[in-house]
C-alpha cells in the first residue's frame, strides 16, 4: 500500500514470521531478532507491517484507513455502531434477538474466520466474487 510505503519510518516493519510459534522476525541493529507478538506494546502492534510480495502489509486482520490496524477505540466505536444498527433492524423485523451476555470485538474475528472457511469451501474465486449469503447460510446448518 503506497499509504504504508510513505510512512515507513514510523512502521515496525518485519522481514519474517515464524508461523509455527507465530513469532515476527525483525532485523535490528544488524542482527535478527525475533518478538512474542502478546509481550509487544499495543502501539506497536498496531503499526506493524511485513514486507511481501505486494509491498509492506499490515498484520491485522482488521485494517483501517491508511492501511493500518485499528486502535482499540476505534475498533470499539465501529462494534457499538453495529450493535445499535443490529438492534434497530430487529426492532423494525420484530425478531427476538438474543445475544450473549459479554461480546468483545475479539470475537468478530472467529465469525470472520467461519465466514472465510465458509467461502473456502465453496471455492470462492475472482470469477464468482464472493460467497452468497445462501452458501453461508446453509453452510452454517451442517456445522
């Protein structure tokens, strides 16, 4: 993202992860240096990036404007706006809504992991575009 690339000097950027202990690798100082993403500072957590293919891309699954992970308030804006349009649609569908008792912004992360297996499974492509709500649908019934 050229909007990550201008800022590259603020960025932690990381050359490698070591996806079986889901460690960033860093080279610092001269010397590789590998970092326990939960002992990292949410402030660099949220402006590390990795260096592929296609340029610096953030490690978040959750990304906001210029490229970067959400702050945790913003995050938690954007879960309050939702859950405020959730309820008004049940209200105007007359549905009974039942939701637990705690929900976290964590927790989208697992239906967005379900939703992107769901259209893994169905083979989504650039021809088909994206998954129906049909497919996710009835997919979801046989889990």
């Amino acid at each position: 993202m050229k909007a990550l690339y201008r800022r590259r000097h603020e960025l932690f950027v990381v050359d490698d992860v070591d996806l079986r202990q889901i460690k960033p690798r860093r080279t610092l100082h001269g010397r590789h240096r590998t970092f326990r993403v939960e002992a990292m500072p949410a402030e660099i957590r949220r402006v590390t990036v990795i260096e592929g293919d296609l340029g610096l891309e953030p490690m978040a699954l959750f990304v906001g404007r210029g490229g970067r992970m959400l702050s945790r308030q913003r995050g938690e804006q954007i879960f309050d706006e939702a859950h405020l349009r959730s309820l008004r649609i049940s209200d105007e569908h007359e549905a009974d809504v039942v939701m637990p008792a705690r929900l976290r912004l964590h927790d989208t992360r697992h239906t967005f992991a379900i939703h992107m297996r769901v259209c893994e499974t169905f083979g989504v492509t650039a021809d088909h575009g994206r998954c129906t709500d049909d497919q996710q649908q009835s997919e979801l019934l046989r889990v």
